[in-house]
C-alpha cells in the first residue's frame, strides 16, 4: 500500500523535474502559462482563442530535432532520430486530423514542432525491471532509478504570414513507479511519450470548444500506418517491454530499421 500511497508524490516531484526551458524553437514564448490539473508534464501553453476559431485547414511540417539538440545527444544514432521524429510526426497527424483538416496547399495555419530534449532509457535498467514486473500485479510498475528517459517537445500554429495562433512546450520524464513501460531501445520512454505530447499539442493548439470530427476517408495519415496497434499491445503484455518494432509508426522506408 505505500507504494501506491506515495505515487501521487512521486508523479507530482517528476513533473518538477521537467522545468520550462525555452529552446528558441518558438517565434514567440509571449503569454505562455502553466496548463492547470497537470501532473506527470510540465506544460506551458497560450492561444488566440478568437483567431483559432477560423481555423479549419492546416498543413503539418514534419517534426525536427533542433540543433542544439543534436549537437547535445552524440548517443542518438541516425535511425534512432528517424524512429523518434516519424512517430511524433504520426501522432500529431493522429491527433491533428480529428480537428482539423488536413491539406497540402492554401492552408488557414501550419503546425510546427520540433523536439528540444531526449533522455534515453537504459537497456540494463528496463530488463531488470521487466523481471521485476513479473512479480508486481496490476498497472503499476517500477522502474530501477536512473534507468528512466524522457522527452522535451514544443509546438506552434501560425498563419501563412508567420504569426503564432498559439503555443505549447512540453517536457515529461518516465518515473521509477507509473505506467511508463520500460524498454531496450535507447528512445524508449520518448517514443511512448510521442502520443501524449501530440495529444496536449493538438489540444493547445485549437479552440477549446473544438469538437472531434470524424477521420476521413481515405485516412490522410495512412503513410504511418494503422492507429490502433494491437501487436504492440501483446507485446507489451507478453514481455513487459515497449518494443519499438511493434509499437512505433513504420520507417518511411524499409531499409530503416530501429536500433
């Protein structure tokens, strides 16, 4: 019981963990403020809202790493960045194509995101605690300490002339007790933090009353292929690991293959 009693605690002192640090990605950090009810992200976010209200066609720009951020993970092998920024690029069009439609010309607005940090996930540290799993019933887990990774990330919609409709910087880091799935892959824990940054983007950056709209037909984001990856669930049950292979979108092509 005390594990469980501590979680909220522990939730609460990951999320301080993850401090708002501008990258410069952003043409603007203007006006960002706190998201309230947050607890494992620590999310900034502004909107405009009366000018997100006309907002109905949007194209996406593909995810980058920034510079800096490159130069700073000399770890990060060339696929791994490709698995990490396709996946992300995947769930923001997930995310994105329920409210809005997606095209590739004369757009209202265009989102942007770039990923600003990676902490990697330990492969020694998520086999132990996959074992350690076998023998913990029910959702929760543990992680070994130091043996988590995490993810930093930051989003804009602006307008064809360049001004910013709204804003978003996101920052998360597994905890040694939670949900997060430990993972041989070095982008483990960012790669599974891939759809919920796209899910607080997407959201920050429409209209709060914006309602869900079906997904179209055919699927504008079937390069990524399916939504719903069950393999990656039976995975996940059967070896108490996130495996990339099974979980994450597909390479753009075959010969690029997860590390």
């Amino acid at each position: 019981m005390r594990p469980l009693l501590a979680l909220p605690l522990l939730l609460a002192l990951a999320a301080c963990a993850t401090p708002h640090r501008p990258s410069g990605f952003l043409t603007s950090y203007e006006g960002l403020s706190p998201r309230e009810g947050t607890v494992r992200a620590d999310i900034r976010e502004r909107r405009d809202e009366a000018a997100l209200a006309g907002v109905r066609r949007i194209v996406l720009a593909p995810t980058i790493l920034l510079p800096d951020a490159k130069a700073r993970l000399g770890w990060l092998s060339e696929n791994e960045q490709k698995l990490l920024l396709r996946e992300i690029d995947a769930q923001l069009c997930f995310e994105a194509s329920e409210r809005y439609e997606l095209v590739q010309e004369n757009p209202d607005a265009n989102l942007r995101a770039a990923v600003t940090r990676v902490n990697d996930t330990n492969a020694a540290g998520s086999l132990a605690s996959a074992a350690a799993g076998f023998f913990i019933p029910g959702p929760i887990g543990v992680r070994v300490p130091g043996s988590t990774g995490g993810l930093g990330a930051e989003a804009e919609l602006l307008t064809p002339d360049g001004r910013q409709l709204a804003a978003i910087t996101w920052n998360r880091n597994a905890t040694p007790i939670g949900t997060d799935n430990p993972s041989l892959s070095r982008v483990g824990d960012a790669l599974q933090f891939a759809e919920p940054f796209a899910d607080d983007a997407v959201k920050a950056l429409s209209a709060k009353d914006a309602k869900s709209r079906e997904i179209p037909k055919p699927d504008p984001c079937a390069e990524f292929g399916p939504r719903i990856r069950p393999e990656g669930w039976l995975t996940k049950f059967a070896t108490g690991l996130y495996i990339p292979e099974t979980n994450a979108a597909k390479p753009a092509k075959e010969d690029e293959t997860p590390e």
